[in-house]
C-alpha cells in the first residue's frame, strides 16, 4: 500500500501527465489545423460525377487566345514546394481528383511566380503550391458536388475557373528553415469567412504573412479574390482559353 506521501507524488505525476497529453493534444490540432483540409459532404458521389464530366465539353468561347505554353512550377524553380491536395484525400472533398501531384501555369503567370518566389526569400519564405491549372471536368466536379450554400467559393463552370486557364495558382508560404508551411487566419480551401482575404481576426502574425504572400504576388501581376486569400489570378488570363487536358496528357 502506497503511503499518503507516494500517494500525493502519483497524483503529482498523474497530473502532470494529463497535464502534458492536455498540452500536447492542444498544440497537435493548432499545428495540424493548417494541414488537413476543410470537408463537405459532396452532394452525389464523386466517382458519379467525375463519370458525368469526362463526357462534357468546356463552354465553346468566342475569341481569339494565345496558345496554350503550360510549364510545369518544378522544373522552372526547385525551390518551389508542392502540396497538391487534389492528388490526396485531404481535400475538400475527400477523395483524389488528380491521378498526378503536379502544378502547371501558363508561361508568362509560371515565370512571374518564380519571380515572387525569389523576392520572399528574402524574407525566410518560400512558395508551397496546392494548385495551379486544373482540368475544366474537375471544376465540374467541384461544383456539382458543392451544397448551394457553399458554391461561392467554387467556379461556375458554366463559365470557367482562371485555374482552367492556368492563369490561377492556390498557393502559401512555407518557412525556409523548417521547410514546413506557414499558418495564415484559415487553411486552404476552408469555406469559412476566416478565407476572406480581408478577414480582420486569426493573430496579428497569420494576418503579416498573408499580407507579405499577397504583397508579393501583386508586385509580379497577380491579383487575390476576396473570397480566397490563397487564390490568385494572374493579369493576362483572358488572353488564354479554358482547357481540359489531364495532367497524364500534359508529359512527363
Ligand atoms: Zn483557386
């Protein structure tokens, strides 16, 4: 039998314990709340809906549009990070969109984001891509699978996504030290008004790096949407048609 003062050391310990796992739990879920994507329920199942789009057409566009230079991030700038979410089951939806973990834009948008990339090193950060073109049937995917009350934060694909166009890039900071990505006031795709690039709460640090990020895009031509502080399109994308290539199409 444990004398009343081992008994006291163990609730001391017990404690103390609980106390850390309390600790530990707390800091997990702040660290990995910028990880693991927001999820829906999407409306119908994705593998229905995926079935539907590869059978339609991208909206005809009158006009006439450069030709289409796509260039893969990577092979442009190494030190450009990928977390192409799409690829993975931590997205919005829960479920792979993309057979292939690669981010591709336009030329012109793909050579002014290396140039951002360069002036935030700077600064200790880099950029992490979570998408750049995506196929037009995936944005129809996207939006068929969105609850109504959630479809201002996907396209209409009625009329395209600049992603489409692969004049739009989703993208964060990641520390050049850790290599890890930065917190900003919401994860990625978190249809919340924490996204709103104007969203005045989250810590004063988040609200500096998201400024810094935005403040470094718009000097290279790109522009942020209010809804999506991590979604940025860059200036020349009417000049590029929407297209609907899988990334298997695109070579190696
Ligand atoms: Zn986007």
């Amino acid at each position: 039998m444990a004398n009343q003062f081992e008994v006291r050391q163990m609730s001391i310990l017990r404690n103390s314990h609980i106390r850390f796992c309390v600790f530990l739990l707390f800091s997990l879920q702040l660290g990995v709340a910028q990880q693991v994507s927001f999820r829906i329920t999407p409306l119908r199942p994705v593998e229905e809906l995926r079935a539907e789009a590869l059978k339609e057409q991208p909206p005809s566009e009158p006009g006439t549009f450069r030709k289409p230079d796509l260039v893969e991030l990577v092979k442009l700038d190494p030190t450009i990070k990928l977390d192409i979410r799409y690829a993975t089951t931590n997205n919005f939806l829960g479920t792979p969109l993309y057979t292939q973990a690669r981010a591709f834009l336009e030329r012109p948008a793909a050579e002014a984001l290396v140039r951002a990339n360069r002036d935030l090193h700077a600064y200790g950060y880099g950029l992490i891509i979570h998408d750049g073109y995506r196929p037009w049937y995936v944005t129809k995917i996207f939006w068929d699978a969105t609850p109504d009350d959630k479809k201002i934060f996907v396209a209409n694909p009625a009329s395209g996504s600049m992603h489409n166009r692969g004049c739009a890039v989703d993208l964060s900071l990641y520390d050049l030290k850790t290599g890890e990505e930065v917190e900003m006031p919401s994860g990625y795709d978190e249809m919340t008004e924490r996204a709103y690039a104007d969203y005045a709460g989250g810590t004063e640090g988040q609200r500096a790096r998201r400024a810094l990020l935005r403040q470094a895009m718009e000097k290279q031509g790109f522009s942020v949407i209010p809804k999506e502080w991590w979604h940025f399109d860059y200036k020349d994308w009417k000049q590029y048609p929407i297209l609907n290539v899988k990334f298997e199409d695109l070579g190696q």
